[in-house]
C-alpha cells in the first residue's frame, strides 16, 4: 500500500507547506505549522456544461425572502448573545478555556429546550454518558426527554442525526470528532475541516441547529483552522477568569444578530446563571472618593455597561517607563498620554502608568479615551472625581472629542443606576435635559480637564 502524501497547513491562515518550518510562510505566526494529509483532487477535463449550467439562477428582486423564527433556549443571557434565540438550520461554534462552562452552559439550554417538548441530542466525544448524567444530577437539570450520544466517529454521528431529525443538536466537541474518509487523526487541521464541512451541510439540508463546541489555543483563540469560524453562522466566545464566578460570551460573528453582543453570567451550585444588571458586576464599592477611578459607559452590541477604569500613575525607577493595560488596547494608551502631554500640558514620561478595566471585562470601543485620560489625571494629581459621575468619549490625536455611537441610550443608562453628571463629546450632548443627570459637553481634551479643576 503506497504512503499517504503529507504536508503542513498553518492552522492561523490556512498556507501550505511541502515541510515543517518554525514560521508560517503565509502570515508569518510561530509554531502553527501541523502536518495533515494531502486528499485527491477531482481528475481535470470534466464536462461542466452536463452539470446544468445556469438552471439555477434567479432573480434577486423576485426572491420573497421569509423571516427565520426564533427559538429561545430558556436561558437569556444565551439568547441575547444569539440575537433571540436559534434559528432553524443555523451552526453555532462555541469557545472558551478548558472549565470555563461550554459543557454546563449547553447542557441547561438543552435540558430547558426538551422540557418544552423539543426534539434535542447532545453529542459527548469527551466525556462519557454516565459523566454527562452526573453532571445533570450535580446540576439538579430535567432532562427526561433529552437524546445523548456518546460518539465521535462522523458518520455514525450523521447517521444518528438523519435517524432523529433533532431540532437542535450539541457536538461537543468538534476536534474529537474523526471521519473515515481522512487518514490524518483527529483533530488535525483536515479532520476538523472536513468533519465541520460536513455537519455544516447537514444543518443546511435538514433544518437542525447544530451547535458545535471547540478548544482554544494558549493565546485564547479557537483552536484548528481558521477557515472554522467562516463556514458557521455564529462564532462565541467565553471570557474570564476560571478562578472568578462570573462568565461573560461573547458574539464575534452572527448572521442572524447583532455583532459583540454580550452575555454576563455566575457561575454557581446550579451551574450558570444570568445575571440581570451587568453594570454591578463591573463598578466597586467604594466607601470615599478615592482618586484614579473613573466611571465608563461602554456599548456592549445592544446593551450600554457601566465599568469603573482605574489608573495609577507612580514614579518610575526604570529608564523606560513602563505602560500596561489590562482589559483594554496597550498601545492606545500610549496615545492617549501623547495627546495629554501636547494638548493637556500634563507630563508622565517619567511616570509608570497602569490602567486596569474592573471586573475582566475587554473593552476595545475608542469611547473609552476620555474616561482613561480622566482616570490617569486624577491619579497623578491625587485627586478624586465625584462619584456619581460618568464618562464617555473618544480622545484624537488633535485634542478633539469625537461622539460616540448611541450616545442617548448611554446616557439614560447611566440615569436609572443613579448617576447624576455626565461628561460627554458635545455631538451626543442631548437636545433636552434628561430627568436626574446633568450633561456637561465638551469637545477639547482641555476643557476636560478644566473641568476637573473646578471640582
């Protein structure tokens, strides 16, 4: 029997290489380069003109497109960042640390979904039945009418799937599952493309909402091609800290919803719970004012957040001072102190600068800028900002202000938990006042820290 023909695929950019080399030739990452077996292309010279031609072909304007239903999972914070719900015939492709709650989290949904008499199967390719029932008892779950399958062969999953015709169906996890048309062992970059393609096909064809879950690499990224996330509908991932109690998902990608959109959940006894009022999570109590804290009204996809953003500015022992950022882009706070030295008058190159986003939350909207400059001037000057103030705002390399989107919803937010002043850019200054909070509107980084003065 002749040797299978191999070569190496980059799992980032998918380039190809006919030897391992330590760096991708294509898009030039470290260490991403896997071995994957090299399948037979279709013999050339074929009769395209017998395969049917333009048969197909429609009209765009006489095409009535119908509205997808929606069905909600029973856990809501799932179903915001889904947009609604799942829709028939869509693929869901969920990520996140090992622990961090796929596995629960899909349970509780599936588990809710059968006891409204849905038609559901979860697929377990790495644990076994009596560990997925334990789970559901440690859970306290229902789960009388749901379907499981421990299995990760591809065409014994297929032909499950064809049997039942389930209305949603979990694989968990997709780089367990192997096909027997691939040589190259599971999770390889072509087994995990393959099998993928595959289930993408039949959710297509049979209107069954296939949620597929999937590893991450060290850098927090989903694991295997990136090709993965192209051929889905719905990208998710999971964030924090395993060590805290609170799971945020996240959508990077939805065909039928809205784009970063942001779910807030606790991980407790019972598994995850959603939890209400977001903002609480993200703002500290503190007992007094305390300097370097200031309060963000961030859009989370359809959902204004308050975060509370902390800076502390310190003398510098090092010749090159150092700028760390946690939650939030490094290299845009080196910005923001450029601008503040130009346009603020205000000097921290012999200053270590640190700024943190409370409570894991990844921020990476510009409407940040001018809470991060306020949060920076009133640590170095020691000096608090009043507390129930709130900021929003995005700082250019002029000095300028620039309006942030959905500057109302923001600012009525900010209103009903209570906050009674309000920095904003003069664009998304109110046209009348808003009941409980007082708007000041600014548009020069200068006049923002005038302000401050006169606090």
């Amino acid at each position: 029997m002749a040797k299978a023909k191999t070569q190496y695929s980059c799992t980032e950019c998918g380039a190809s290489s006919p030897k391992w080399q330590g760096q991708c030739p294509g898009c030039g990452q470290w260490n991403t380069l896997v071995e994957a077996v090299i399948e037979t292309a279709q013999p050339a010279g074929r009769n395209f003109a017998a395969l049917g031609g333009a048969d197909g072909v429609q009209l765009l304007a006489g095409i009535r497109p119908r509205e997808e239903p929606r069905q909600p999972t029973g856990v809501e914070e799932f179903d915001r960042v889904l947009g609604g719900g799942l829709v028939a015939g869509g693929v869901v492709l969920i990520g996140g640390d090992p622990g961090i709650g796929k596995s629960t989290l899909l349970l509780q949904a599936l588990a809710r979904l059968a006891q409204t008499n849905q038609n559901v199967l979860y697929v377990s390719g790495e644990e076994s039945g009596e560990q997925v029932a334990l789970r559901a008892r440690r859970l306290q779950l229902d789960v009388g009418s749901m379907q499981l399958l421990a299995e990760i062969n591809l065409e014994k999953i297929l032909a499950t799937l064809v049997k039942l015709r389930p209305a949603v169906a979990v694989i968990d996890s997709i780089q367990t599952v192997w096909s027997d048309a691939m040589q190259s062992a599971p999770g390889s970059v072509a087994q995990v493309r393959e099998c993928a393609a595959q289930l993408t096909r039949f959710a297509k064809q049979s209107g069954t909402c296939v949620i597929l879950v999937g590893h991450v690499t060290k850098e927090g990224s989903l694991a295997g091609p990136r090709v993965l996330e192209h051929m889905v509908d719905t990208v998710l991932y999971f964030e924090g800290d395993t060590h805290s109690s609170f799971r945020l998902v996240r959508a990077v990608k939805n065909r039928f919803g809205a784009v970063n959109e942001l779910g807030v959940f606790a991980m407790t006894e019972k598994g995850l719970r959603g939890v209400a009022n977001p903002s609480a999570l993200f703002l500290s109590q503190h007992s007094l004012d305390v300097a370097g804290s200031c309060v963000l009204c961030t859009q989370e996809g359809t959902r204004p957040l308050l975060v509370e953003i902390q800076a502390l500015v310190d003398g510098s022992q090092m010749p090159n001072p150092r700028r760390l950022t946690v939650g939030l882009e490094q290299n845009r706070l080196a910005m923001l102190l450029a601008v503040l030295h130009r346009h603020g008058g205000i000097v921290c190159a012999d200053q270590d600068v640190f700024v943190n986003a409370v409570g894991g939350v990844k921020i990476a909207e510009p409407a940040a800028d001018l809470a991060v400059l306020l949060a920076i001037v009133s640590s170095l000057r020691n000096k608090p900002l009043p507390g129930k103030l709130v900021v929003f705002g995005e700082v250019g390399l002029a000095g300028e202000i620039r309006p942030a989107p959905r500057g109302q919803e923001r600012l009525k937010e900010a209103a009903k938990l209570g906050f009674s002043h309000a920095i904003v850019p003069k664009a998304n200054a109110p046209r009348q006042a808003l009941k409980g909070i007082e708007v000041i509107a600014l548009d020069r980084i200068e006049q923002a820290i005038e302000q401050m003065r006169a606090w």
